[in-house]
C-alpha cells in the first residue's frame, strides 16, 4: 500500500497529530466495539480529568486540613469557654477534685493575651496552609499531563495497530507466497520459517500495542470519569505543542517556576519560624486571661470552714508565667532549629534537581528529535524501496514476494516513526510542565 509523504514540523505535538490524520487514514480514534461514538475533544478531556482526578480531591483535603490547623493556632486568641460540675460529698474540710473546688456547676474561660512564640506558630501555619495551594495546583498539572499524555498516545497506538494490521496481511501473502514457492521447488524450507518468523514478530508486535491500548484506554477513561468502551478521539483537537530552543534559559525558568520548589521554599519558611517560636518561648514572658465562676453548695461545708461564705464565686484576671529555668523547651528549640536547617537543605536539593532536570529534558530534545527524523527518513526511504520494487514488478525483474516484503519493511518503518513521534511528544509535555506553560497549552 502506498502511503503519502508528510510534511515535517518544528518538534511538536502537531506532526503526530497530522499523521494521524493524513490522506488514507481516519481521523478519529473509535472504540474498539466499532460504534459510532461522539469523540471526546483533548481539551475536554482535560477539564473532565481535573474534575474526577482524585489526586486533586486528596489535595484539595490536605488544602482544607491545612486551614484547620491554621484556625487551631488561631483560636489560642479567642477566649475557650468550658461549663462543668464538680458535684461530690464532703466531709471535714472540702478538699478539691482533681483541681477544683467541689460546686454545683462551674464555668471557666482562657485565652491568649501575650505569647511571641505563639506568632510564630500561628505566622508558621499560615504558611503551611498557603503552601497547599501550591500542592494542588501541582497535582492538577500532573493530572493535565498524565491525561494528554495518555490521550496523545492512545491516538498513536490506534495507528501503530492500524499499520501493524496491514503489516500482517502483508506477511501472511508473503508466508503464502512462499509455501507456493517451496511446492514449485523455487523455494527451500528455511524460506518459508524465515515467513513464519516476520508474521510471528509482526503479531508479537499487535499484541503488545494491543494490550497498551486496552490498558491505555482504560486509563483514560478512569481519568475523564467515562466508561472506556465510550471513548473515541478527536485527534484534531490537539494544540500545537510550542517551539522549545535550545538557546533559552529553560532551567532557570524550571526553578523560578517550579512549584515544588516554592513548596519547598515554604516549608524552610515555616520552619524557620517554628524553631524562631521554640527559642522565643525560653526568653519572653507569656501572658492569659483567665476567669473562673463556681456556684458551691453547703453540703460541702463551706459555711462550717470559711468565715464569709457565698454560694457565687467569681475571679478572673491575668496569668502571667515569666519562662526561668527550662531544659526541656531548650532542647525543643534546638530540635527545631535543626528541623529548620534540613528544610533549607531540602529546598537546595530540590531547586538542583529541578534545574538539572529542566536541563536533562532540553538536551533530550534534540536527541529526540534527530531520532524522529531518522525514523522519518528510514520510513521515506522505505516508501521509495517499495515504489522501486513496484516499478521492477511491471518489469518482471520482481516478483509478489519482494513486493510484500517491502510493504512490511514500509509498515514496519511507519510505526517506528509513530513511536519516535510520540517520545519526543512526552519529553516536550513533559518540559512545559516544568516550565509552568502546561496548562495554558492544554486549555486552549
């Protein structure tokens, strides 16, 4: 079968969706059952994946615990009410329970007037719960790559399958061929195992895309939230991956970029500010206001032991506690304090990872991309050996054999040029991810 020439493309994402769609071949990926399915465009198959991703439901918890704990900090300066009852005999002297006075019903309050440390932590946890957010818009760029990736390459297996299908009629004519050949004495036995060995590779082959496809499918379909036997792809839809140089600065933009290192810059941030907290608690005073109320009874004789008994009791003022001697809250600020050193560490680690990663994939990209071309080059030539072995067929200098064995060398370069495609697709998503252009990209 003879195929038309592509144009090439500037290493994007576009090349491979206009393969797909190239003269002679569909333009929509079916499901495999063949019906006739609405196809489900790539943008809205990312917003359907942010909108059932779980990953981002589990981010959206640790954003809403975050709050929470931030409101914890907070409430130390709201004044915490407590109603109770000391209710209990006595006999003698009426000697407390478990702190408190024996009473009818008591009522206390207690909140935060005067506490350094406690800005600290309430400043540390704010930027805790700022810093989620960080996290989940983190977890939806990776839902938004995991989902174009997955729907990029499911486009790409629907075709390798495609190929690899003629590929096999080809092989199964030439298998046949050759058997003739061996009954009329042209051929030796070898000839024909050497059939059977291209057929058997060629269905190994089907096999494998097959079975990625089935599982990529089913990936997908989790993804968007529609059962997989419903997806069909409008390959058409797919946005023109932008040019990526070699000459910019794509690392630095990584770093400044990246989200997992301002999460990281967050969480040096907030510790620094918890081992700040941990010291001031071993240097300032703190201060509370505190009320207490008691309504007592004379059954717990009061009236036999206090010259000027009353059944109301109120007190209520400041508590202040001046910080003297503690080796325990020493020893927790230094724990801190080194807890606040592994974080900037951390935060070290990740901005070079991100930047050498940034760089590994730039790099990557002309290693790609040379690979595509070849690919694109071998499938070229192929199609020229095939339109030669056509010609000498006219001739009779060619026989069927060597025309089919050139169609699968022709199938069989198309595919590889799909795969050699489809990397360099992933490395250049996989780059703008880190570069923070993903989403505006995929949201087209």
């Amino acid at each position: 079968m003879k195929r038309n020439p592509l144009t090439s493309r500037a290493a994007s994402l576009a090349l491979l969706i206009a393969i797909l769609s190239a003269p002679g071949r569909c333009q929509t990926a079916d499901a495999p059952t063949g019906a006739a399915t609405p196809s489900i465009s790539f943008r809205n198959a990312m917003e359907l994946a942010v909108e059932h991703s779980g990953i981002m439901g589990i981010a959206a918890i640790n954003q809403w615990r975050a709050r929470k704990a931030y409101e914890e900090v907070r409430a130390n300066y709201i004044p915490q009410l407590t109603v109770g009852s000391g209710l209990g005999y006595s006999y003698g002297f009426p000697l407390t329970l478990e702190g408190s006075a024996p009473s009818i019903v008591n009522f206390s309050s207690l909140s935060s007037l005067f506490n350094v440390a406690l800005q600290k932590y309430l400043k540390a946890a704010r930027i805790d719960w700022h810093a989620t957010s960080l996290d989940v818009q983190d977890k939806r760029n990776a839902v938004i790559l995991d989902a174009a990736l997955s729907y990029a390459q499911l486009a790409q297996l629907s075709k390798k399958i495609e190929t690899l299908n003629e590929a096999q009629k080809a092989a199964e004519k030439a298998q046949f061929v050759s058997q003739q050949r061996l009954q009329q004495g042209v051929d030796s036995k070898l000839d024909v195992t050497r059939s059977e060995l291209v057929g058997a590779r060629i269905r190994l082959r089907i096999a494998e895309a097959q079975g990625q496809s089935d599982v990529l499918r089913q990936h997908l379909a989790s993804l968007v939230g529609m059962p997989a036997d419903s997806i069909a792809l409008d390959v058409n839809s797919v946005p023109e991956v932008p040019a990526i140089s070699q000459e910019d600065d794509l690392p630095a933009r990584a770093v400044s970029s990246s989200l997992a290192v301002k999460q990281a810059q967050q969480k040096t941030a907030a510790a620094q500010l918890r081992a700040d907290g941990e010291h001031k608690a071993t240097l300032f005073p703190t201060a509370d206001i505190a009320t207490q109320y008691a309504y007592l009874a004379r059954f717990n004789n009061y009236d036999l032991y206090f010259l000027r008994y009353t059944p109301n009791n109120f007190s209520g003022g400041l508590n202040i506690r001046f910080p003297f001697f503690n080796s325990v809250q020493k020893a927790k600020a230094e724990e801190a304090k080194a807890d606040a050193m592994l974080a900037a560490k951390q935060e070290d680690i990740t901005r070079e990872k991100v930047r050498e990663d940034a760089l590994q994939l730039q790099r990557s990209l002309r290693q790609l991309a040379a690979a595509r071309d070849v690919a694109k080059l071998e499938w070229q030539v192929s199609q020229g050996d095939l339109e030669g072995v056509q010609g000498r067929l006219q001739t009779g200098e060619a026989n069927m054999r060597d025309e089919l064995n050139a169609q699968l060398d022709t199938d069989d370069k198309y595919a590889g040029y799909l795969d050699a495609e489809f990397e360099l697709s992933r490395a250049e998503l996989q780059l703008l991810r880190m570069t923070g252009d993903l989403e505006s990209w995929a949201m087209k």
